[in-house]
C-alpha cells in the first residue's frame, strides 16, 4: 500500500501517499465481502477509531486486483463539500470521469453534510451503478437517516477501537482458537493486556510508545470526542452536568446503576440521567449490560451495568493512567476491558446475573441457545475455587460450560455435571472458547 486515488478541491482525481502504519483489523473480511452487493455500506464507529485507515485498506486492495476503479472522498475538507454540496453534481462527476457499474466510491467523514441519510440516499437513487461504501462517526444520526431513506438497501459494518487480538498479530503473534497460544503469544497476549487496561484501544494511543504521549493522546481524545463532538451533536444544554453523569458512571464502572442514585449525585432528574446514557451508548462511549432475569423472583432484572466501550475513555473520566500492577481499581479495569473486546468480537448481547441474596456473575453469554456463565477476577488464583455466585448461577442453570479469567493458570474443576474452566484472561480473549462451548 503506497498511494491511494483522492479528490483534490478542483474536483480532480489525484494520488497521494500512504503516511500511516496500517494495523490489520478483524473487519476487513466483512467489509471486502460487502464490495459484492449493490446495497449501501455503512462503516460506523466512533470518531479515531480507524475508520480511515480501515478504508484506505479497502481503496488499496479494489486498485491492487485491477478490475474496478475506485474513488476515495474526505468530506472532512469543506472544500470537497461546496465542490459536491449535491449528490447530482457527484453522480455527474463520476459519470464523466467513466466510472461505471462495480466501480467503487468511497465517501468517508459522510456526517459533515449537512444531511448525510438523505445525500447518500439520493445519491443511490441516482443509479450511477457505482457501490457507495459510507464512513461516518455520528451514529445516531447516520442509522437513523440513513434507516428512514435506505430502507432493504444498506448494511452496516461497526467498528470499534483496536481488540487485543488485533494488536497481538500486529505485535507479530497470532492467537491460534482451538488450542493454547505458544508461551511467546501469550507473554505479548499478557503485557498488551495490561496496556490495553490503562490505555484502550484507539490507534493513535499505539503510535505513541511513550505513556506520557500515551496520555496526552488518550486525554485529548476525550476531551474532542466526548467533550466537544458527542455533546455539540447531541445538543446537550448542560453541559458540566452531562460530563458529570459521564464521571458518575466511570466511577461505578462493574456495579449496577441505580438511576436515581446518579441523579441525586450529579443533582439532575433522572430522565435526564437516562437520555445522557441512551445518546452515549448511541455515541459508542458505553454499551449498558442488561441483567439476565429467568427464573423466579429472586433475580434482579432491573439495573443495568455500564461497560465503557474503550478503558482510555474510562480512565480519562479522572481514574487516571497509572501502571496497571500498582493500580487499586484493577478490578474494574479488568473487568471493563475484558467485557469491551467480548463486545468487539461480533454481535451478541452479554448480561449479568444477580440474586437478591447477593450471588453475582459477571457476565453471561447466549450461544445457541445455552447460557455461559464468565466470571472475571484481576487476581491470580492458585487453586479451582469456584466463587459463589457462579456457583449458584450452575446449580440454577446447568450450563454446558463455565469460565473464570484471571491472571493466573489454567486450572479446571466441575461444579455437578458443568466443567469450570480457569483461564488466563488474555489468552481466553485470543481462544474464545466460550463460542464453541
């Protein structure tokens, strides 16, 4: 990858370098896919993810096997916006440039127009025959729009910020999923867990080898992305109360939240309190893991957990940088940055369960129909003591498998009929075993 084909601001077809070191990500195989149908692509994430990056990756693979032209447009640049302020004077522009049917045009930065769902739509409307692949930061206005004018006629591909997985074949390793990584693996697998604790996963974090730079980058992205872009998106009015929910629930990180509690603590009501975590959520700065109530009235089913989609985000909400090993909130950290990559690794809908006795799991997981029950500990554990409340959650649920990732190693035990796997939790991240339980 060296160069890749751009709009200059007279509207010309130009090329420019590559300037930046490209990190393999898990979407490519689904994105490539899309470039085979005729539908809308969406390539969502929240902003400095790599969704630049990750589309540079896809104009240099479409040009390297020669059989399609592709077009690559920034809408970041206000001058590429006045040259196509309609989607009319683009579909012309690639008409008169012999851009044809299978031919691929890439728009990224789509939620600077002024109304993205509707230019894309219209823009499809216009049958130039060219696949439009979209890029975008907004998300809720994006789905939203581009749901009301796309209906049957686009599909979404998100992307998060980097998965430990992902930097561990960067690093030079590769998890191998039906058996243990080699000692190597998992000795980068361990030390970029415990970076990835502190300082998340958002690439320009990487490209900094130096933590205080780390920070400095991690910090800034907070205070662009949460601070100015997710607020002035959203039209928060009260702005020092939103940051305040916002450092709220980073200091409840691993707790359910009561709604109230928030409310009294920041001096807010608590529909407010509500509408804040709904647009954060759509924002991708948290995900609210919901509790699993099946069985009887001695389950809570209420309140909800907040799991920050990116630990450096959490830590930038005033829990700090510190080195992970001298940390107290290790637990949290751990805990937040496990069930983050499990929500990287594709669609599924994790919960908690919690007795009103007190037992707790951390996490539970539906494959085909069968709950998996994860309990994290940030410690290492010597023996295959199994906790209490996955130890209730089995007896209640007979699940075919349970897990516990911990730092120390693998060790095994039954609980009744269920095996009770103890799990580094770097290399059970880079196995997955839960998926094939």
């Amino acid at each position: 990858m060296d160069a890749l084909t751009v709009i200059d601001i007279q509207g010309r077809a130009v090329r420019k370098p590559f300037d930046f070191e490209y990190v393999r990500r898990n979407a490519e195989q689904a994105l490539s896919a899309q470039l085979r149908r005729k539908e809308v692509t969406l390539l969502l994430g929240p902003r400095q993810c790599g969704k630049t990056c990750l589309l540079r990756w896809l104009v240099s693979q479409v040009e390297e096997t020669g059989k399609k032209r592709v077009l690559y447009l920034n809408m970041d640049s206000l001058d590429l916006r006045s040259v196509f302020a309609s989607p009319a004077e683009l579909a012309r522009f690639l008409l008169t440039r012999g851009y044809t049917r299978g031919d691929v045009a890439v728009i990224d930065e789509v939620q600077r127009l002024q109304d993205p769902g509707l230019y894309v739509k219209e823009l499809q409307d216009l049958e130039t025959g060219v696949k439009l692949v979209v890029s975008g930061s907004a998300s809720t206005e994006i789905r939203a729009r581009t749901r009301e004018h796309l209906t049957g006629r686009r599909r979404v591909v998100d992307l998060a910020p980097l998965s430990l997985g992902e930097l561990v074949r960067h690093g030079g390793a590769a998890g191998v999923p039906d058996a243990p990584p080699d000692a190597a693996t998992a000795g980068l697998a361990r030390r970029l867990f415990e970076e990835m604790a502190v300082f998340g996963g958002y690439p320009a974090a990487w490209n900094e080898s130096d933590p205080a730079e780390r920070v400095a980058v991690v910090a800034g992205i907070y205070d662009t992305y949460v601070k100015r872009d997710v607020v002035d998106f959203l039209g928060v009015r009260n702005v020092a109360r939103f940051n305040d929910v916002v450092l709220a629930l980073a200091g409840q990180v691993g707790a359910p939240v009561t709604w109230s509690e928030v409310a009294t603590l920041v001096g807010a009501d608590v529909r407010s309190v509500r509408s804040y975590v709904d647009a954060l959520e759509k924002t991708y700065v948290l995900r609210q893991l919901r509790p699993l109530s099946g069985r009887g009235r001695n389950e809570i089913g209420k309140s909800p957990k907040c799991v920050f989609v990116d630990n450096g985000l959490l830590n930038a909400c005033g829990r700090g940088f510190g080195a992970f090993a001298q940390r107290a909130d290790r637990g949290a950290l751990t805990e937040n940055l496990v069930l983050s990559e499990i929500l990287k690794g594709g669609p599924v809908e994790p919960r908690y369960w919690r007795s009103t006795s007190g037992a707790e799991v951390d996490l539970v997981l539906e494959f085909a129909g069968n709950r998996i029950p994860i309990e994290v500990k940030a410690g290492a554990l010597p023996r295959p003591l199994v906790p209490r409340g996955l130890r209730s959650f089995i007896e209640r649920y007979a699940p075919p498998a349970a897990y516990v990732l911990h730092s120390g190693p693998v060790l095994e035990t039954t609980v009744q009929s269920t095996p009770v796997r103890f799990l580094p939790a770097w290399t059970a991240l880079l196995q997955r075993p839960w998926e094939r339980a």
